[in-house]
C-alpha cells in the first residue's frame, strides 16, 4: 500500500512540473536582460574622452567591453536568483503534493483494511475459540467482520477446507448475507454432506431467502440431518417450519407435537410451538416439567474419610441408552441432602425427562472427586419408577463399608 501512495506522489508531482515548468520558462526568459545602463562607468569613460584622455576609438572598445562585463554578470545573477527561486518552488511543491495525495490517502485510502486484515490473520485462532468453543467474551460485530476476511484469506491461501467455508458461512448468516451464507454452506457441504449442524444452518440461510425451490432443499437437508440425529430438536423445529411456509399444515402439526413432546417445559421454543399449535386447532395444553426429588443420606464417615470426594446423581432410562436424562454433581454431604432434578439438567438437547417415562436413579460416590475415576467409587440405585402427575419421589442412602 505505501509503494502505491508513493507513486500516486510522484505521479501527481511530475504532472505540477509539466503543467507549471512550461509557463515560468517562458517568464523566465522574458527576463534574460540587463537591469540598468551602469550609467556611472558610461559617464565616467565619457568624461575621460572629452577631456582628451581617451580617444574615441578607445572609448568605444571600452564601452563595448564594459557592456559585455556587466551583461555576463548580470544574466549570472538572474540564472542564480531564478535557480534559487526555482528550488523553492519545486521544493513547496513537492510537499504540497505529498500532504495532498497523503490527505486523500488518509480520508479515501485503504490502510484501515490492510490494519484490519494483518490484525484478522494474527487473532485467527482467537476468534475460532471465541466462537466455537465459548471461550472468552463473544465475538463483537467489528470481529466478527475480521473474523470472516481471516477465513476468506485462508481459504485464498490454503484451497476449500469444508470447516472454514461452514463458519465463514455463519458469519455471513448472522450478518444477513443470505445468497452469500447459502454458497458458504453449499461449498461445505460438497465436502461434508451429512454433517447435521452444517444441514440445519443450510436450512436456516433457505428458510430466510424462501420460494418454493428455497423451501424444498431446506426441508431435503433436514430430512438427512434428522436420519443422522433422530432426535436433533433444532432440526425438527426447522422441519416444522418449513412445513408452515409450504403450506402442509398436517406435516407441520405432526413435526410440532413431536417436539412439544420433547422439549423442556422451560425451553424458551416450548411456548411458541404449543401456540403455534393451538393456532392450528389442537387442543394441546401446556404439560407439567417433569421433576425428580431425591433423599440422600450420607453416612457421615465416608466425609470425614474422603472430605475431597464428589457424589454424582443423575438418572437415566432402565434398560436404555447409558446416557443420563439429568445429572448433577455435589461435594459429598453429611446426613440427609433434598435434591430435585430438572428437565433443565439434561446432558443433551432432546433427551430429557420427558423423553421417557420411567426412570432409576444413581447416587455414584468417587473418592477423587472424578466420574471417571473407579478406584474406591461404588454407587446405589434405585429401582424402576413411573412418573405420577410428572413427578418421582426417591430415597437413596450412601454407607461406609
């Protein structure tokens, strides 16, 4: 960038020679006289030839050579006067020039873009944990801007990669470039066509464009992000709505009681679909969260034995999947501990304590404090119970051996 102000300088300069050069030349030479007659050295030279000291064709030699004399002295001071005059012009106006290309550079020029873009590529990695991985404070849009020309530069740099042309893609989404989200992600897609959470942002992008064709993809790629994550909610949520924006009210009804079904009650989704549902003329009501409260007694010797120790509670489906329904995790009490566990506890999205309806409960005690760590844990379950008017009621008990 500098090489191209310095340019536009000498550009801007060498046109000021051409165009003002040519008029003071000519001024210049206008002015190749002598400034005066050196009447006095005349007077004197006359004065001698009418006194008879000089004849007169000595005087008119002399006379000529004096005029010569002082003709040469006089276009050496005026060459002189105009060099030095000429420096100090050629001089203002060359830093004139460099303040006026300099200022339009400032005001009309690209230096702001070529600090951002050098400042994008050396926080790359900064903004990818920021934004993937929740660490720190979320991107601001200023980053977020930097954040996309960091990606693009790599992509320039490096060729397709499908994980930068899915996050260039989101960014492009939340800033509302629709048409420019949708190539990101269709680029990503070449590369990795079933990924769900590339297919549900893809969804998002048509969803927003809308028209038929829009509207087909979308719920074509949903269709393949649900065969991948059956029990994806934001895939589902999106089907639904893409059913309502078709216009087949049966499909989107069907989509949204399946999702009632599984969101928490206090998810903030869980409202808008039990409308959306009562709009098309379900009688549905609003369900009861579903609660677990559990007594836990702790033999207070396994404190005093392992004050540092942990006790993990969580509940899951008997004969089911291994993956808990709600979890929570306490330092190891003394005596008798009341705890309820929520809907709102769940270790994954659309897998929750309404997603079941029978449960047993854990309590696992780990020495360590860690879940992973067997070496002295050992854990109490209860049996099998039902859910009643969305509630179960647990006693366990932890003893020292």
């Amino acid at each position: 960038m500098m090489w191209q102000l310095l340019l536009g300088a000498l550009l801007m300069l060498a046109l000021s020679v051409v165009f003002m050069a040519w008029p003071r030349s000519a001024r210049a030479g206008e002015q190749q006289t002598p400034a005066q007659l050196f009447a006095e050295r005349m007077d004197l030279l006359a004065a001698a030839r009418d006194a008879g000291e000089l004849a007169e064709q000595d005087f008119d030699s002399a006379a000529n050579e004096l005029k010569q004399q002082f003709l040469e002295q006089e276009a050496k001071a005026v060459q002189l006067k105009a060099s030095q005059s000429s420096w100090r012009w050629y001089g203002g106006l060359t830093v004139a020039v460099l303040l006026l290309v300099g200022g339009i550079y400032s005001w009309n020029g690209h230096y702001r873009e070529l600090a951002d873009w050098q400042l994008a590529q050396q926080k790359l990695p900064e903004y990818g944990e920021r934004a993937l991985l929740d660490r720190g404070e979320p991107l601001s849009e200023q980053e977020l801007a930097r954040f996309g020309l960091a990606l693009r530069t790599k992509l320039a740099r490096d060729g397709d990669d499908a994980a930068a042309w899915f996050l260039l893609g989101r960014i492009w989404l939340s800033q509302g470039f629709m048409m420019d989200a949708i190539d990101a992600f269709e680029k990503a897609l070449q590369m990795t066509p079933n990924r769900p959470a590339l297919l549900i942002s893809y969804s998002q992008a048509l969803l927003v464009v809308g028209g038929d064709d829009k509207l087909a993809k979308a719920g074509r790629a949903l269709a393949r992000a649900l065969t991948a994550e059956p029990d994806n909610l934001d895939a589902l949520s999106l089907l639904a709505y893409v059913a309502y924006e078709k216009g087949d009210m049966t499909e989107a009804a069907a989509a949204w009681s399946i999702l009632l079904d599984r969101l928490p009650t206090s998810d903030p989704r869980y409202a808008v679909v039990l409308q959306k549902l009562q709009e098309l003329g379900h009688e549905v009501s609003a369900r009861q969260e579903r609660l677990v409260l559990l007594t836990l007694e702790v033999d207070p010797a396994l404190r005093q034995q392992h004050p540092d120790a942990s006790v993990f509670v969580f509940v899951r489906q008997p004969d089911g999947p291994a993956l808990p329904v709600a979890a929570q995790r306490i330092p190891v009490p003394a005596g008798e501990l009341q705890l309820m566990l929520t809907e709102d506890m769940a270790m994954q999205p659309g897998w929750t304590l309404a997603s079941i309806e029978d449960v047993e409960v854990v309590a696992r005690f780990s020495p360590s404090g860690s879940v992973d760590d067997r070496q002295g844990s050992f854990e109490v379950v209860s049996a099998p119970q039902l859910f009643s008017d969305g509630k179960v009621q647990v006693s366990l008990r932890l003893k020292a051996d």
